[in-house]
C-alpha cells in the first residue's frame, strides 16, 4: 500500500512506488494487491487476513533525498496522545488498533523514502524519481520473502 499526498511533491513518493508496482512481475505464487492508500489509513482494516502488509511513505531519517529506510510499526517512537475523534487516527494508530483487535496482518513492513521536498507540486524530486525502479525492486524482494512466525 503506497501512502502520501501526490499534491506536495515528495511526500506522494509511496503513491507513486505503488503505481509502479501495478505494472511490475510478481512472483507466480504470490496474489498481489496494490493500493494506492492516499493521504488515508482508514484503507487498512481491507488488510485482515493478508499475510504480509509492505506500506511506501516518504519517511524522514536525516538521510540523503532518496534514502531508503526498512522498519516495522513497532520501530516507530510516537507521542502518545488522546484521540477525540476518528478523523485523529493515523496510520500507526490504526495499525496498533488493528493488533489490539487480532485483525491485523502476520507481517507488516514499512518502507520509508528519504523526502528532498515537501511542498506544492504534482511532480517528485529528480532524486526521487530516479530512485523508484530500486524501490519497487526492493519491495519484490520483500514480497517474495518468506514470512517467519
């Protein structure tokens, strides 16, 4: 599932690695499904019962414009705060939601890309349009793997 706003530049990057994806071999023994998620994470309970969930967003680490990053939800350190409305539920949220409930996937996998610019504009950075075909590359890899327990 590709997440960000295609509107701001890079922070569309997971939308466009999807769109990628839509195109590209999966392995034969895998049923892939692509999902172009957009600015919302309220797609994600249509994940229950998938065994392997791969998210795109740009995602910043302080590395160079482009920098891949591999993490699980867990490796992310949020703030906690009260949620007065379903409209306040983020993707991590949602994802914790999720595994508080049993629904969620066996494996979730967040690959974030570095942003160069956020701002108003439908296309990406060079730096991170030159850098899709390694993402979409990495994420096949990732789909191909096999899920340990």
């Amino acid at each position: 599932m590709g997440i960000g706003n295609l509107l701001l530049k890079d922070e569309g990057i997971g939308v466009h690695v999807a769109h990628a994806l839509e195109h590209a071999p999966s392995p034969s023994d895998v049923e892939l499904q692509v999902i172009d998620g957009g600015i919302s994470p309220h797609l994600l309970p249509l994940f229950e019962g998938v065994d392997k969930l791969i998210i795109l967003d740009a995602a910043k680490g302080g590395g160079e414009p482009g920098a891949i990053y591999r993490f699980a939800p867990e490796a992310v350190n949020i703030e906690e705060r009260a949620i007065t409305s379903v409209h306040q539920i983020g993707l991590l949220e949602t994802l914790r939601l999720m595994k508080s409930l049993g629904k969620q996937p066996k494996r979730i996998v967040i690959i974030g890309i570095e942003p160069k610019e956020i701002d108003y504009g439908l296309e990406l950075s060079p730096e991170l349009e030159r850098r899709i075909p390694d993402i979409t590359a990495m994420v096949l890899k990732e789909i191909a793997e096999p899920i340990h327990s």
